[in-house]
C-alpha cells in the first residue's frame, strides 16, 4: 500500500525521459530578471511599513481570517479595499479572492451555463481553461489575438448559444504580447457576446499610474468583467474580479472558490491597500519601470536579438529544445542573472524559450552584460 502508483510513477519517468521535470529553486544572490514583481513593491521597504502602520493605526491584532468570508472571515478591511479597487480601476464593484488562480477558477465555473458557449484564446492561462473545465458552458479556443479565427467561430455558434463570452488576457504571460483589445470589443458589441479580460500582468505595469491595459485605451467599460491580481506587480497576494455589482453578488453566491475557503488574513488586506496607496502617491514608481522596459528593448535591439515583439514587461526569445534552453539559462545564472527558461510541456515542443521579466529596479548597466552574455551563449551553445 506505500508504494507509489505505478501509473503516476511513468508519468514522472517520461518527464525526466523529455528533461522537463520540474522542480522548485531559488534564485538568491541573483539579479532578478525572473520574477513578476514588476515595481520592486514585494520587497519594498516603504510597503512593509505603511501595512504595519495601517495595522497599528487600526489596531488590529489578528493573524488568520477564522472562516470563509460568508461566515466570519469577512473583516472590515476587505470593504476597504474593494472599494479602493473599484474607484482606481473605474469599476461598478470588485471582489477579492484569495489568488489570481481561485477567481478564475471561481469566475468561469460559476458564469458560464449550459448553453452557452465560451470561445478563448488558445493560449489563455491554465487557471482559466480549470474553470472552464469545470462549468456547463461549451468552450472553444480560437487562434493567438487573431480576429479572423474568433469571427469563424462566432458565426458557427453565436445563434447557438444562450450567452456567448469571449475570453482574453490583455498581456500574456509566456510572450507579454497583447491582442488587438479595441478589435475585440468592436466584435463584442457587434455580435452581442460577453468580453472577458484577465489583466494580470497589466494592472502595475501600463497606464500612467499602473491601471493596466483596458484603462489605458479607455476600454475598461466595454467589457463584462475584468481580473486583476496583486501577486505580480502590486507585490502582495490576492486577486479581485471587477464587474458590475449583479456580478460580484452572484460570484459571492456561486463561486466556489470564494465561498468554501478561508479568506485572506487581515494583513494581507492591509498589503492590498497600501500597495495601491503607494502607486497613488508615488507616481515614480510606474514610470521608472517604463524607463526600464525601453531600455531593455534598446539593448535586444543593440544586440540584434529576434525576441518577440512585446510593449509589456515580458520579453521572449526562443530557444527550441529543452536541453539548450535549460543549458543558456544556467549560463546566464552563472553570469549572476536570474533568468528561466520556459520548456515543454508549458509551451508547445519546439517553441521552448527564455522569459525575461523587467523591473523598475534593473539598471541599463545589467541589462547590456546580460545581453552580451546571452548574444554569446546563443552562438556557442
């Protein structure tokens, strides 16, 4: 009865068979080219003391949540913060979930019905496709930001389906290249579908003030719902979905990823807070990660290096094959960079590549090393 199933155990060995096993690490003592902390916040200084402040000046001396938010976990800083959200990203209402993973999942098993009919980019994120999965609706996925294969399959479904929802994300995390989103609002009005958009790795990073991509473009009120995350530039935990109010009242009915756990501590609350009040106050902190993005794609420029197109704060470039990717990964660590290569099966075979995350703590001077390093790992591995 201890031994590991002999099913599960293949599945591992075919994994360390393809060289794509994987397994955590650590980047310690490297210069972070890895992470998603685009703004510098999770390790910031001024973050960790306005969240003490904002604690001590409530007085809140609480370390867990005690319950779900429907039964005692609802504290009162979650009103706080919901409705921070909703003022800076212009929305009816927001609800927060504990992760950018439970309010997908939560959004797209509880939204979409039976008959109706979910068509979503083919490379849309796996807590989406999770969500899909576990929903009565059909789904579809159609080809990467190209209208042409959305159009084909609105007209073979549209006068099927009860509602029908298109799904994108405004910046996607393997490549950081974006859809034509004004594109994808026109068909959404045009054919009466749903337009929903996981801003996860826009909210912080575009806008003059990090309001993310839909915002920017003044699109936020031409769709149905939006999601943002605070793990990835806000640097905190926790996630919201931002809609009109009817919505964020029945995903706190239906979603079961926000009714059946824990809700986030009051600490976390407070990080939520004061990680908005932070990019509020010091505009700064936004744009030096602009000046960091331009100047990474100066240097990829200077060293003629074909990565793909991208205006967000992830950069690719690809390297087939998971033995050579791993390998100019390890050259670059060696170097002192922290950056990671993306294998299979996470990305289709042959189309492995290397992920570079910029920050608005990377200086040019680390950027033009990296780049040599990697022009001569590039020719020589």
């Amino acid at each position: 009865m201890n031994d590991f199933p002999l099913h599960l155990a293949e599945k591992l060995q075919q994994r360390i068979a393809e060289n794509a096993l994987r397994t955590p690490g650590t980047t310690a003592g490297l210069i972070d080219f890895s992470s998603n902390d685009y703004l510098g916040l999770a390790a910031s200084d001024q973050l960790f003391e306005a969240t003490n402040q904002l604690l001590l000046q409530r007085n809140i001396k609480v370390n867990g949540a005690t319950g779900s938010r429907l039964i005692t976990g609802n504290h009162e800083l979650y009103n706080e913060a919901e409705t921070l959200l909703a003022q800076f990203h212009e929305a009816d209402s927001a609800l927060i979930f504990n992760s950018g993973y439970d309010a997908n999942v939560g959004f797209f098993s509880a939204v979409p019905q039976k008959g109706d009919v979910v068509l979503y980019d083919e490379y849309i994120h796996a807590s989406i496709r999770d969500g899909l999965r576990l929903c009565g609706a059909q789904s579809y996925k159609f080809q990467h930001n190209d209208k042409e294969s959305l159009y084909k399959l609105i007209e073979r479904y549209r006068s099927k389906a009860t509602e029908l929802y298109i799904v994108t994300e405004s910046v996607f995390s393997m490549d950081g290249d974006t859809p034509n989103l004004e594109a994808f609002a026109d068909i959404a009005e045009r054919y009466r579908c749903r337009l929903v958009v996981d801003e996860a790795h826009a909210v912080g990073v575009f806008g003059d003030r990090g309001q993310g991509l839909l915002q920017s473009y003044g699109l936020h009120k031409r769709v149905f719902a939006r999601l943002v995350t605070f793990g990835k530039a806000m640097g905190c935990h926790g996630a919201a979905v931002l809609g009109s109010k009817n919505l964020t009242v029945y995903l706190s009915n239906f979603a079961r990823s926000f009714i059946y756990t824990t809700g986030l501590p009051p600490h976390s609350l407070a990080a939520i807070i004061s990680s908005y009040n932070t990019i509020i106050d010091n505009p700064l902190t936004v744009s030096k990660l602009h000046i960091a993005i331009s100047a990474f794609k100066s240097e990829t420029e200077r060293c003629h290096l074909p990565f793909i197109l991208s205006y967000s704060a992830i950069h690719c470039i690809i390297v087939p094959g998971n033995e050579r990717a791993r390998k100019i990964a390890a050259e670059l660590q060696r170097a002192g960079f922290s950056v990671k290569a993306i294998l299979s099966p996470t990305v289709p075979v042959g189309q492995e590549r290397l992920r570079f995350c910029i920050h608005g703590f990377n200086t040019r001077p680390d950027m033009s090393r990296m780049m040599d390093v990697l022009t001569n790992a590039l020719r020589y591995l």
